[in-house]
C-alpha cells in the first residue's frame, strides 16, 4: 500500500479568489463599490473568528464589510429586522448570516427573510431550488468548491460512482445534486448515503485507489474531528489533507457568489 496523493485547497482558492479579486477591480473601475454585509448573533468564539477570517478576505479583495452584531438575548424579530434593513440598502449585495445562531432562534426562518439575490451561501430555499433545476444562481459554497477543487487537481468524476456520506441541506444535498448535473466538471452516478459522524470513514470502508474528500467535521471545544480518518490515506489513490483542503475552498466560493450578487444588482 502506497500513500494517497493529497488535494489541497488552498491553491485552488487562491485561483478563484484571483478572479473575484479582477472582478472587483472591474467593477470598482466602473464606479460600483461591492459590499458584502455580515450578521452575527451571540458570543460563539468560532463563528466570531469565522466572520474575522471573511472580512478580512473582503477587505483584502476590495470589498467593504458592514457589519451588525446582535446579543445571543436577540429576538428573532430583531433578527430579522436587521437582515430587513440589508435586504433594502441597495449599496449591499450581498448578506451573510453566520451560522450557527443560538438555540432560541430559527437560522431557517431567518434565511428565508433574505432577499434570495443577495444571499451568498446560496441556502435560501429559492436558491436550492434555482440549484435542483439547473438554473444560474448563487451554490451552497463547500459543495462549489469541493467540485473546483477535483477539476483544479484532474479528478474527474464524469461517468464515475461518487458516494456522498450525508445528506444535510449545507453538503451532502447540494453536492449530490450539483456533481449529479450534466456539465464536464460533474455528470457523476451519485450515491447518497445518510449521516456523517466523525471518524466513520476508515480504510476498509475504501475502495483502493479511489478519491476521497473529506467536507464533514465536527469539534470538540477547539480540537476538529473529521468524518475521515486520516488511515484512509493509506488506500485512497488521492484524499483532502486533514486541514487545508475543503476549507479554502468553501471561502473562496462565498467571494465568488458574493461578486454575483454584485453582477446581478448592476445588471450583469
């Protein structure tokens, strides 16, 4: 037994955030500024780093960032309210509500108080409909960029079994049905089998040779927990790292649909 190729993201991301970064030199050039706006509810250390990380990139890329934080007291009227007011500023395009919220909240009934054009995770109901038919829109952003990240790295996945382990509404879901849609990066005979927990995907459960992206985590206060065991390298023909990989690219691809609510507010 040999050890798997890895796929990192990070080049990959550093690809896509090139063009999103010439998109926004564009687009400033002809006197439109993007904005991406960001929403977080709570004290949660991760998702407050999480949204560090993103503005940060937003303002590395040429982006401007308005940001609200709310109290984990919050309402989800006052939620709501705020994402209101983002939906009528016509100087945002896009509108990030970082996840999760606090239990006494409803993440999905916020979502789909945002204007679906304006949503960059591509998880308004509008928007996985918009996917499940084929039509242009914003795409759930680590389901885009796990399908990057094979095409930058020549791992085809046309006309070949892909088994996608889990099938909640951010992952397994979208990327079972954008891999299953007939386009040269994907037109894949996609399998999907229920819930991902971590470590459950152990060298006897691969086939030898075989690609394997590991996109399910979980933590442990701060310790990552992957649904992939890192073993698997020792089968797999080719495998995600165990930091570096999926990560990368799923940022990369929330600029990337931010940069399209920008295109689809100033009419292409």
């Amino acid at each position: 037994m040999g050890v798997a190729r890895l796929l990192p993201g990070g080049p990959v991301a550093d690809r896509v955030l090139g063009e999103v970064a010439a998109e926004v030199v564009a687009l400033r050039a002809a006197g439109v500024t993007p904005s991406l706006a960001t929403v977080l509810v709570g004290d949660d250390d991760a998702s407050a780093g999480y949204i560090r990380i993103k503005q940060r990139q937003a303002a590395e890329l040429g982006f401007v960032s308005p940001h609200v934080r709310l109290p984990a007291s919050a309402s989800q009227v006052d939620l709501h309210r705020v994402i209101e007011d983002f939906n009528a500023d016509r100087g945002v395009h896009g509108v990030l509500v970082q996840h999760p919220v606090p239990g006494g909240l409803d993440y999905g009934r916020a979502l789909q108080v945002l204007d679906p054009d304006k949503d960059v995770d591509g998880m308004h109901p509008v928007n996985l409909g918009r996917l499940a038919l084929g039509l242009p829109g914003p795409v759930p952003c680590t389901p885009a960029g796990i399908e990057a990240l094979l095409a930058f790295h020549g791992v085809s996945v046309a006309g070949r079994e892909v088994v996608v382990l889990g099938r909640g509404a951010t992952l397994g879901r979208p990327l079972a049905m954008l891999l299953a849609q007939k386009r040269a990066t994907a037109n894949a005979a996609v399998t999907v089998v229920h819930t991902g927990v971590a470590g459950i995907v152990r060298p006897e459960h691969v086939r030898p040779g075989a690609v394997v992206v590991g996109g399910g985590v979980r933590y442990a206060g701060r310790r990552l927990l992957p649904d992939v065991d890192p073993s698997c390298a020792r089968v797999a023909g080719a495998i995600t790292p165990r930091v570096g990989g999926v990560g990368p690219t799923t940022v990369a691809m929330l600029f990337r649909n931010s940069v399209g609510a920008v295109r689809r507010a100033v009419g292409g």
